[in-house]
C-alpha cells in the first residue's frame, strides 16, 4: 500500500470554535493489526471541541434550521440525547445565541451533566430505566405540547447523516487516497453509518464494505443502540449496511482497555465496541485499509473506573454506571 504517514504540520486557522469542528487525525493502529497487510486506521473524533463525533452533527443540524428560516435567535432548542450530542448542541447554542432543553435518562455520569451545564443548557430527565427510548418518548410528547420549542431530532433529521457525508467521509477518502476497505463505526442514531456509506458508495462502489457495530439486546453500550429494542431510526437505510455485528459489553470493556494500554487512546465505551469488530474485520482480510471511528474521549467515564480498575471488576458492575 503507497500511504505514507503525513502528519499536517498545523491543524488549520479558524474564526471561532464551531468552524474548528472537523477535519480530525487519523491514526494507523498497528499493534492491533492482525496481519502486515491489513492496516487499521482510528479517526479520533474524539478531537472535536467537546470532545466527539457530535459536534459535526449538532453544527450541521443548527446551520441546516437557520438556512430554513426555522429557528431565529433567543428561540428554545429541545433534543433527547444521552449525551454527547446535548453537550455538543450546548456549546453550539450558546456561541450561537439560542436557549437548549435536553431530555436525558437520569442515570447517566455526572461528568455529562457538569459539562451541560457548563455551557448552560438545561436537563430535563427521563427515567434510567427506560433508556435513551424513554428520553425520546418525552421529549416528542413536550415538542407537541408546546410548539415554541424546535426540536433538531437527530433520528429523523437528514443533516445528521449528510454531516458525515460532507465531512467525515471525504476526509478519509483524502487521507487514504481512496483506498478504503472496510469502514466499521457503532450504531447510535444511525447518522455516521449512513452518511459515510452513501458517499463511500459513490465514489468506491462495492470495493468498501461497511460494517455497523451493534450492542446485543439488553447490553447497553453508551451512544448505541439495539435496533431489537424496537426503535429503527428513520434516518436509517439498512440496505446500505454489508454486515452487522453484534458487540457484547464485555468485549466494549476489554478492547476499549486495549485501546488504551496498547495504542494510547483514551476513547469512550462505544469505541472499544467498534475496535473489537474493526480488528475482526481485519482478520478476514488479506490487505487494505480498515477504518473505524472513536467516538468520544474517555474522559466523560472516568468516574466509573473503567480505565483503572480490573476488567473482570468492571464487567460485574451494572453497565449504566458508564452512562
Ligand atoms: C459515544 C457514541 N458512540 C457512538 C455513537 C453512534 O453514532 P451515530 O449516532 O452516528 O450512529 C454515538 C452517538 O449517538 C455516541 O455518542
């Protein structure tokens, strides 16, 4: 394979925080290569400003409503999230002049609540038990009962997947000089998958396979979901998938630890999910390039003592201390 490592010397000049979203690093993994031929490359969205996936989403959402005419300045945004893209429409909202409402299961880590408020959004919660589900439920009820809320809704919201398509997706494509094989991400809302697999489609055809990580039913692993727990995201197409793979939470735990320990990346859950069926993916294969995406930092975890404590302790735990 001809790529050669090209580090960019400086990550680019913007003009405030929201443009700096974007163009994240990519990084070659070898000591989780199976074979010589078979590279496996981390596209560290973790590198965002808040510190993930969602701030291209959450920009691309607020940005498509303003060229709508749909919301105007003061107005209230309302949006279900378990996290990462409440956190990410709160610092948007908050550069960009507009009030955010959150609904979100009141189980989740402290340290997500602490960085909501921190940029001055505020939470309404939903039961723990019933899930990011439960979040959603109460949030449409609460949109249709007041209709001077706008709710993004980045289930059903086409400038989700198209934020992917425009970003992430192409800058895979120029980093790797189009020479992908396989491109593995987790299944949340559905947005990375779609979005990337539509413009990977286009340009590659059927030469890039594109494999969703999925979180066995009743193994909840923070930012996916089981499409068995019986909600599919409209914005999901599930004929642009090759494979779906079902991740247990043991295996989100080890290989998110194996991030860690053997390539020094602090990632979130969910990443370790996905590097788990990216590596199996790459055992299947002789040669080529292996994507796949780290969601989020680790540092929104932290307090569940994922990266300190033994796995086998950790497994024992209920797994929404890591929400
Ligand atoms: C930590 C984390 N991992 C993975 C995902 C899944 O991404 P998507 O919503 O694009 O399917 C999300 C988003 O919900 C997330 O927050």
């Amino acid at each position: 394979m001809s790529q050669s490592l090209e580090n960019r010397p400086c990550g680019g000049r913007y003009g405030d925080i929201v443009q700096a979203i974007g163009n994240t690093p990519l990084v070659e993994l070898k000591r989780l290569s199976p074979k010589p031929g078979v590279r496996i490359w981390a596209k560290l969205e973790s590198h965002n400003p808040t510190g993930s996936i969602k701030d291209r989403v959450a920009r691309a959402m607020i940005e498509d409503a303003e060229e709508r005419g749909a919301i105007r300045p003061g107005q209230t945004i309302l949006e279900p999230t378990s996290g990462n893209t409440g956190i990410s429409l709160a610092m948007i909202c908050s550069r960009k002049g507009y009030r955010l409402k959150v609904v979100m299961p009141d189980n989740v880590t402290p340290e997500r609540t602490q960085l909501l408020k921190m940029y001055g959004a505020e939470i309404v919660y939903s039961p723990g038990d019933q899930g990011s589900n439960g979040a959603v439920a109460m949030a449409l009820a609460m949109a249709e009962a007041d209709a001077s809320y706008y709710m993004p809704y980045q289930y059903g919201n086409a400038a989700n997947p198209n934020a992917h398509y425009t970003g992430t997706a192409p800058e895979i494509l120029r980093e790797l000089d189009d020479d992908v094989s396989a491109f593995v991400a987790g299944l949340g809302t559905g947005g990375t998958l779609m979005g990337v697999a539509r413009r990977f489609k286009e340009e590659l055809g059927d030469a890039v396979k594109i494999v969703a990580a999925e979180p066995m039913q009743g193994e909840p692993v923070q930012g996916l979901r089981s499409l068995d727990d019986g909600f599919i995201p409209p914005i999901i197409d599930l004929s642009l998938l090759d494979r779906k793979i079902f991740v247990t939470n043991h295996d989100a735990i080890v290989w998110t630890r194996r991030l860690l320990d053997e390539e020094g990346i602090f990632a979130g859950v969910s990443s370790g999910a996905i590097a788990s069926i990216a590596v199996r993916i790459a055992a299947e294969m002789d040669e080529g390039n292996v994507v796949f995406i780290v969601c989020d930092d680790g540092w929104k975890y932290l307090s569940s003592g994922l990266y300190t404590r033994p796995v086998d302790e950790i497994e024992k735990l209920d797994s929404t201390v890591w929400w």
